[in-house]
C-alpha cells in the first residue's frame, strides 16, 4: 500500500516538474521527515541561540530572550507560511530564484537568486566560524582570531569534503542531525529545569538591563532591545533548504511545505525553552554579559566543579558541526541551480557534477572558498583600521550580513506573489495543495513588512559593520547586473520543449 | 515600564505567537484537505 501511495506521488511530482521544463535528474527518495530535518538541521537552535546568546544579552539583557524571542517568532512564522505556499505552488528546487524570476522575470530572479546565494555563504561563515570560537580553546588552541581562524578553516575542508564525496553520508547525517538537536536541547533544557538553581520566571519579562552604548552616551533601552532581536532573527535562517531540496522530495507540494513550516515551528518551540532557562540559571546578570563566552559562563556557575559544562559545550559544537554540514550542501545547490541558468560568471565551471560522486563538486568548493574569505577579508578590513577584531564585533557582522541577505531574499518572491496578485495574475487556481486561502494576502504583506523592518534595523549601530560588509556587495551586483547580466541572463530555462524529450532525459538516466 | 508591564508583554506575545502558529497549521491543513477531496471528485468525474 505505501509502495502504490510512492509510486502514485512520484508519477505525479515528475509529471508536475515537466510542466516547468525540468526532467526528474535527481533522485526522488526524500521523505517528509528528512525534508523537515534539513531545514532543522540548518535553523539548528544549538547554533545561532548559542552563538549569539551573548550579543543578545549585552543588548537588552533577559528582556531579548523572554519577550524578543516570540515576537520575532510571530512574524517568521508569516514568512515561513508565505514562503511554504509558494514553495506548494513552484516546486522546483532553484526556489526562491524560480519563484522571483516567475513572478517577476528574470532580473528579479538573478537578484534573488544572489541574495539568498550570499546570505548562505554568510551563514555558512557564520556557523563555521562560531563552531571555531567554540572548538579552538576548548582543543587548546586559545581564542586568538588567528587561531580561530586556522580551526574554521579545518572546519571548512571537512564539510567540503564530505559534501563533494559522500551525499549519501550527508543525507543520513542531517537525519541524524534532527534527533541530535532535538536530544542535545532536551538534555540541557531538563539539567537546567532540574538541577540548576533559577531566577522567578517575571526576570526573563521585568529585567531592564544593556552594556550598549554610542561612544560614551547610554542608548535607549528600546533601541538596545531591538538591535538584540539579531539574536532570534538569525537563529531563524536557513528553512529555505527545505524548498531547495523540493525536487528529492515524495508529495513535494505538501510535504515540503510542511517541512518549511515545521522546521521553524518547532525551532521556536525549542529554541525559547533553551534560551528561558538558560537565562533563568543567570546568577550574576553584570558579569555573564562582560564575559567572553556569556553562554559557557552560565553553565560553568550553575554547575560550579562538575563536567557538565563542558559536556554542553561538546554537544553545541558538535551540533554546530552538523549544520555547517547541511548548510554547504543547501548554498552549493543554490549555486549550482543559478550557475545551470548561467547566472554567474564562469557559470559552465560552477554548474558542474562529479562524474564519480554526481555531486556539485565545483560549486560546493566555492561555496566554502567564499564563507572562508567573509571573515577573513572583515578581519583584514578591522586590523587596517586599528579597530576592535574581537570575536563578537566580527560575529555580528557576519550574522548580520547572513540574516539581510537570506531575508531579503525571502521576501522579494512573496512581494512579487502579492504583485501578481493585485493583478490577477496569481489566483487561487495558482496555488499549491498547502495555501493559506483568504489569509495569504494579510500574512504576506506583514511579512514584508517584517522583512523591511529587519533589514533596517541591523544595518544600524551596533550592527553598522553588517551594512559596511553589505553595502559594497550590492553596489557590486548592480554594476555586475547592468553591465554583463542585463539582456543577456535570460532565467530558468526549460530543459527540453516536450515531454516526451525530458521522459526520454529521464530514461537515459536510469539506464 | 518594563518592570510594570513585561510579563503581561511577554506573556500576550507567547500567547498570539502560539495562536498564529496553530492558526496557520490548521488553515494549512484544511487547505490540503480541500485540495485532495477536490482531486479525488475530479478524478471519480472524469470516470466512464
């Protein structure tokens, strides 16, 4: 019976790609639960609401955990829904580039495409980079930015490697990856909620406390609260790879919806369990926010002489490790999607397969040259200025520049849906098995709101080094755009004119 | 004002944030729902 149920939604998700122009190349064996844990794995609560715990902390103190966290909460759970809607509705696995550039054309494709193209490579420097800062003192190494940047780039190879020559072994560790996450957030929550001493549950709601300030002056409280919303914002990156592998999946219009918005529900869920009573084992407020790891310092208090805090640590930076892993896998499809439609420069070397792992080989390499020279070049910039290179000024950055982008690129296909809307264009025959009906338009427009608010607000001191960082990348990609894009990039292009040509592509294949 | 009003802040946003989730959840499965009961009375339609 679930033989016949596969093979019905197979025939039917091929038969839904062919009207896009796409044979089935890859291989359809994806069910809900792997497509749910890609995007978990990538979100990975064990790593941007660790990492960023500190900043998040310094900013608006208790406050940004216990009231920051479900609000930021509310509004990607709009994005997430607008962008599962759409995914129900385009199932390709170029994703938010295919919805823009269907929606839009292809200039708004392209820009999408690169958006969200360099929003990963920030989050893969951002994760990698973190998971460095964790591992290299914890290995004996110190937490030098020299040293951290030697840990990082090991980091780097190994996800390379192992996304460029075992797929299969990437595929079953992000399975892995859920039940870890899942398992290793649990253990921390439970040794908290049991054994830790705690703060009155009113300290994650009344707290009124920030280190910010704008030279000497104090900044006011609502503005360090807002600038801490980075901390939950980041966390919630990455559920686009569940779109992104919409092409491997079974019943892809409802299953990958689901897996989009599942991801993140359930991250919320987690993720504000850990946070709270993290914050609730604060026994020092002043001296956790001044310390260099503020995250390791609340465990090391809670659980004075015990090798507990170490034990968590090894479970964060392992966890770290695995969404580094799933994350080079999602940008080097998104690269290699973009490079098949010839929309990068050298497109013919970035669109290439492995012929002995069928892997994007070429692109995933560029994927990790490009996170490893994020950092590196943010750090050459503050040494040349003679400016503060600490771990957290250079983190924020990149988190920023990861959250702008990937939100920026989440929002420009669901404004072209609601512009296709507006004018007819888009109509509830449109839509995919998994919509929101009469609610689509509300929820979309408030996530574009949402998504014009974040991209303000973490450009602005304290974050103003995100817009240092991101300024010249889009001037770049404008002038790339008008000089050698224009005209020329014509979009997602259909693999064969009949069906008839892609089953015979298909036949080939299986051959 | 914090201190006055954070938890009724804090605990209204927990609130709508889990309303709007299962909100969506259930809005989405509907959704699914119609969409496979319209496909099945399709496919019984176009039977001889």
């Amino acid at each position: 019976m679930a033989g016949t149920e596969s093979a019905h939604h197979e025939e039917s998700d091929s038969q839904l790609l062919h009207r896009f122009g796409y044979a089935q190349q890859l291989l359809r064996d994806m069910g809900g639960f792997s497509n749910f844990a890609i995007s978990f794995s990538v979100i990975s609560i064990l790593t941007g609401a660790v990492t960023l715990y500190g900043t998040g902390l310094n900013a608006g103190g208790p406050a940004v955990m216990g009231i920051g966290w479900p609000l930021v909460s509310i509004f990607v759970f709009m994005v997430a829904a607008s962008m599962a809607e759409l995914a129900s509705a385009i199932p390709t696995s170029g994703a938010l580039y295919h919805w823009s550039a269907l929606l839009g054309g292809p200039g708004w494709g392209w820009i999408t495409g690169w958006l969200n193209l360099i929003g990963l490579v920030a989050t893969i420097s951002a994760i990698d980079y973190g998971c460095a800062g964790f591992l290299s003192p914890m290995l004996g190494f110190g937490d030098s930015p020299s040293s951290v940047m030697k840990v990082f780039t090991l980091l780097l190879i190994s996800h390379a490697v192992l996304n460029h020559v075992g797929i299969r072994a990437v595929a079953r560790l992000n399975d892995f990856s859920a039940w870890y996450h899942i398992l290793g957030a649990g253990i921390i929550i439970g040794a908290l909620a049991f054994f830790a001493h705690k703060q009155p549950v009113s300290y994650l709601f009344t707290e009124h406390f920030t280190t910010l300030k704008f030279g000497q002056s104090p900044v006011p409280y609502w503005y360090a609260f807002m600038s801490g919303l980075l901390l939950a914002q980041w966390t919630y990156t990455g559920y686009d790879a569940s779109a992104h592998t919409i092409e491997e999946t079974r019943n892809a219009r409802v299953k990958a919806p689901w897996g989009i918005f599942s991801s993140v529900a359930i991250s919320g869920l987690f993720g504000y369990l850990l946070i709270c009573f993290v914050t609730l084992a604060i026994r020092d407020l002043p001296a956790a926010a001044a310390a260099d790891n503020p995250f390791k310092f609340i465990f090391e208090h809670a659980f004075p002489g015990s090798g507990f805090p170490l034990a968590v640590m090894w479970i964060v930076t392992i966890a770290q490790w695995f969404c580094g892993l799933a994350c080079v896998t999602s940008t080097s499809r998104m690269m290699f999607a973009l490079s098949r439609d010839k929309g990068m420069p050298f497109a013919g070397t970035w669109a290439g397969v492995s012929r002995r792992f069928r892997t994007p080989a070429a692109a995933v390499w560029l994927s990790a040259l490009l996170a490893f020279l994020l950092p590196a070049l943010l750090l050459m910039f503050l040494a040349a200025r003679h400016n503060v290179s600490d771990f957290s000024t250079l983190y924020g950055a990149i988190t920023g520049v990861s959250t702008i982008g990937l939100y920026l690129s989440y929002g420009l296909p669901i404004l072209l849906k609601l512009r296709a809307h507006k004018a007819g264009v888009w109509s509830a025959k449109t839509n995919g098995p998994w919509n929101l009906a009469r609610w689509s338009v509300i929820i979309n427009t408030l996530s574009i709101i949402w998504v014009a608010f974040i991209t303000v607000l973490f450009v602005l001191p304290p974050n103003h080094l995100t817009g240092l960082a991101f300024v010249p990348v889009i001037v770049g990609l404008s002038i790339y755009y008008v000089i050698g894009v224009r005209g020329n990039f014509k979009g997602p292009i259909r693999q064969a004119a009949s069906e008839a040509e892609l089953l015979k592509m298909e036949a080939e294949l299986t051959r | 004002m914090l201190a006055k009003y954070g938890i009724l802040l804090g605990g209204g946003l927990v609130l709508l944030a889990t309303v709007v989730a299962f909100a969506i959840i259930g809005r989405a499965a509907r959704s699914v729902s119609e969409f496979r009961h319209d496909q099945h009375e399709a496919f019984s339609a176009d039977k001889p």
